[in-house]
C-alpha cells in the first residue's frame, strides 16, 4: 500500500469548490486577496476529461496553489483524470465523495460514494498511484441513516486504510433524498466535535474542516483542533474576507490590504482579462460583493450588476460602479 501524507503549507485555509463559482476567473480575482490559501478548481468529471475535454481545467498560472476536484467512482478513470490534472500543473488531486446533487447521484458519484467506503478508498488508491502530487477526499460525516460517530469513524478508517493521509470534510450529514443540494448546506445540524473526535483515532491524519465558517476568528479556533480550515459560501458572501488570511493566518508581515487597493488590483485585472477576450460579467460576478457590509455597498452592487453585462462592458462599468458608492 502507497501512503501519501503531504500536506501542503497553503491547505491550512482553502476556497472550497463550488460548481459555477471557482472557476479560473473568481480564482484569479482570489489571487487578488490572498496569494497563500489552497484554491479549489470546481468540481470536474473524470469522465470528461478522459474524453479530452480538458479545456474544462485550463488555467492562469498564477492561480496556483490549486486543486483538482475530480468527481467520479471508477478507479481507473479518476487514475487517468488525475493524471492529466497533474499534467496540467494543480498541486493537488481531490475526490468527490460528499456532493449529494441528483446528477451527481445518476452519475454514482459524489455523496453516494459515502454508502461504499471501500470503493472510494480503490477509488483514491487508484489515483495516487497514478500521480506524484497528494491526493486527499472531501466527504461528510454521514449520509441517511448511516450518520453516528461510528460510521465516520469506520468511513474515515476506511479511506485511511487506503494510504490517504487528508480529508476535508463538510461537518454535516445529508439526505440523498428529500432534501435539495442547498437545502443539503443548511437543514442538517453541523457536528464539529465529531469532526474533531477524529484526531484522537487517527492522529497521522491531516484534517481540514469544512461547514458554516463565516471569519477568520472562527479559522483560528477551528486550527487548535485540526490542520486546516474550508470555507465557501463566506467568501461569495465577502470575497474581501480573503485578504486577511495570509497575514493573520500564515502570519505573513505585509499589512492586510485595504478594499479600496483591492479594488484597484482588480481593475488592473480587468484590463488583462479583457485583452484576453474575456466578458467583463465573467470576472464582474465575483466581485459585486466586494464592498458587502460598507456604506454604499448597495449602490455599488446594483450599478454593477445592471452593466456589467452589456456589451462590451469595460473597466469604466468598475470605475463607475465605485462612483456610485459616493
Ligand atoms: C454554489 C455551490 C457549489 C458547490 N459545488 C461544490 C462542488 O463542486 N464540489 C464540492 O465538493 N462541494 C461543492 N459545494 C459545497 C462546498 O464545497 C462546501 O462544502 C459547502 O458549501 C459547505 O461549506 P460552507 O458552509 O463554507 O459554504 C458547493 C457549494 C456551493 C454553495
């Protein structure tokens, strides 16, 4: 059995992946606030890039560190997509097994995964094998009724068995049935502890903790009981939140930057992303809550949301939605 342990430096904080979210724009846009956190690709079908659909995973070079998310249940194929993952340069391969979307379920991947703990530990096996890089699996502590300490312990167990020294993993269950993929993020009750109770059984593994995580405070008590922390839905609430994350985090000595050089970090963005050929909205989208929470914000978003989408939209659509918070 092959053991893969590293555990990179940037995954004490990552950018969870979110499917329509982080993209290469919004990771570019990231990159803007944070050059230390792990970024996350959204999650991509083995099966497509194994049909050469690899436009799917192109990126900016300077979005890295990120990885891969793969979604998929068959060994060999998710071997092939990881490969190719490492080909193209992520510094890391992640699979799927938490994601409870009726499509991923037909596709037998995601959340499902969870009811056959031996299949995702061939499946990471497999893909560790395959590559160089680490590789590590994003679950949840339970799925239906498989939902007490025993069964993530077992789950855990399992995929440790296989020689994957990190999981992510979001501290709620979810219902395949009944309950849509947000409902999935919000109805069932989130469970730290027993996210944290895993430590005392498996010390030599390396845990990031994902679920309901809305600021740094929160980061830094969640880091004295495992090695990294995950969060989502707070960075497409407040993608500034990232710009304090290397400093009071990684403990880096530059200053947190202020929104407004962020803001204007992100015009020089603009400019390269449309010398690109790329649409204004495309990045435009990740940042229309940039300023949430300030006097203004409001204004801003609205004249944003309403012109970032006309054609040829340019950097003056930024510009003046800046003004308008005046
Ligand atoms: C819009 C959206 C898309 C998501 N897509 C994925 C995905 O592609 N892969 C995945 O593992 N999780 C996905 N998730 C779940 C997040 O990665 C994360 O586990 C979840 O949102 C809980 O973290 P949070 O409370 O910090 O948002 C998605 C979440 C959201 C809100």
């Amino acid at each position: 059995m092959s053991v893969n342990s590293p555990f990179l430096e940037a995954e004490l904080f990552s950018v969870a992946p979110m499917v329509d979210v982080t993209n290469s724009a919004f990771r570019r846009v990231a990159r803007v606030f944070t050059k230390r956190a792990m970024l996350y690709t959204e999650m991509i079908a083995a099966e497509a890039l194994c049909h050469g659909k690899t436009n799917l995973i192109k990126h900016a070079g300077n979005e890295l560190p990120c990885v891969l998310q793969l979604g998929g249940s068959d060994p060999r194929r998710l071997a092939l997509a990881a490969k190719i993952g490492e080909d193209f340069g992520y510094s890391c391969i992640n699979l799927n097994a938490g994601c409870p979307s009726d499509k991923v379920q037909q596709g037998r991947f995601g959340a499902v995964l969870m009811k056959d703990p031996d299949l995702i530990g061939q499946c990471v096996s497999a893909m560790m094998n395959a590559v160089s890089i680490p590789v590590s699996v994003k679950t949840r502590i339970g799925v239906d009724e498989f939902d007490n300490e025993d069964f993530t312990r077992y789950l855990i167990g399992t995929i440790f068995g296989y020689g994957c020294r990190h999981v992510i993993i979001h501290a709620r269950k979810c219902w395949l049935e009944g309950l849509s993929p947000k409902e999935n993020r919000t109805v069932p009750p989130l469970d730290y502890d027993r996210v944290y109770n895993l430590k005392n059984d498996f010390p030599d593994l390396n845990i990031t903790i994902n679920g309901g995580i809305t600021d740094l405070c929160q980061c830094v008590i969640h880091l004295n009981h495992v090695e990294g922390v995950m969060l989502g839905r707070a960075v497409i609430d407040n993608p500034y939140l990232l710009a304090g994350v290397d400093h009071e985090l990684f403990g880096d000595d530059a200053p947190v930057k202020s929104r407004e050089q962020c803001f204007y970090e992100l015009l020089d963005l603009a400019e390269t992303f449309l010398s690109e050929g790329h649409k204004l909205q495309h990045l435009a989208i990740h940042v229309l809550n940039l300023f949430a929470g300030c006097p203004g914000a409001r204004n801003y978003r609205r004249y944003l949301s309403e012109h970032m989408t006309q054609e040829h939209a340019g950097v003056e659509v930024l510009e003046k939605a800046y003004a308008a918070m005046q």
